[in-house]
C-alpha cells in the first residue's frame, strides 16, 4: 500500500511540475507578445510596470505550485535528508514568493488602473 502511494504521489508531483512550466511557458510567451505590441502600438497601450505585475503574477503561482509538488515529493516516508532538503528549498521558495508578492504589491498599488 505504501509504494501505491509513493507512486501516485510522485506522478500527482511530476504533473504539478509540469503545470508549474506550463504557467511560466504561457506567461513568458503572453509577456512577448503584449510588451511587442505596446513598443510597435498595437492595440491598447500597457504599460510596463502592467505587464510586469501580470507576469509576476503568473511567476508566484508557478512557484506556489513548486512548492506543493516539493512538499508532494517527500509526503511519503521521507529520509532526514529528503525533509532538510524540502526545509531548504521551501524557505527559498517562500522568501522569493513573498518578496515578489511584496514588489506586486507596491507595483499595483502605484500604477494606473
């Protein structure tokens, strides 16, 4: 019964993952495309500070998503060493999303609606 569980749980990580690029690859490719079309003034003007606050967004889903296939990874009868290294990344993880929250935030907060 355990090993069923390392292997679903390790297949739900791996497809987290893959969501997590998934969000990252569209948002790159939707940052393109909007911040081409504003230097060239297609379609309505966005400004910079806009399109970085929508792809910033994108970035800290991406990195919550992370973190839950991390925490999916060692859920099943995890070593010390496979709890220090979800500690490690999990602290990494949540400083960057907080202070990328954080400049949102202050981006949203500061620029035209």
């Amino acid at each position: 019964m355990e090993e069923v569980a390392k292997i679903i749980t390790l297949y739900v990580g791996r497809a987290v993952e893959i969501l997590a690029a998934v969000i990252v690859g569209i948002a790159v490719v939707k940052t393109i495309i909007t911040y081409s079309a504003s230097l060239k003034r297609i379609g309505p003007s966005i400004s910079k500070e806009a399109i970085r606050i929508e792809f910033g967004g994108s970035v800290a889903v991406a990195l919550e998503l992370l973190l839950g296939a991390d925490v999916l990874a060692t859920a099943v009868a995890p070593s010390w060493t496979d709890i220090g290294k979800l500690a490690a990344i999990a602290v990494l993880r949540t400083a960057l999303n907080y202070f990328l929250e954080k400049e949102l935030k202050h981006m949203y907060s500061k620029s035209p609606q």
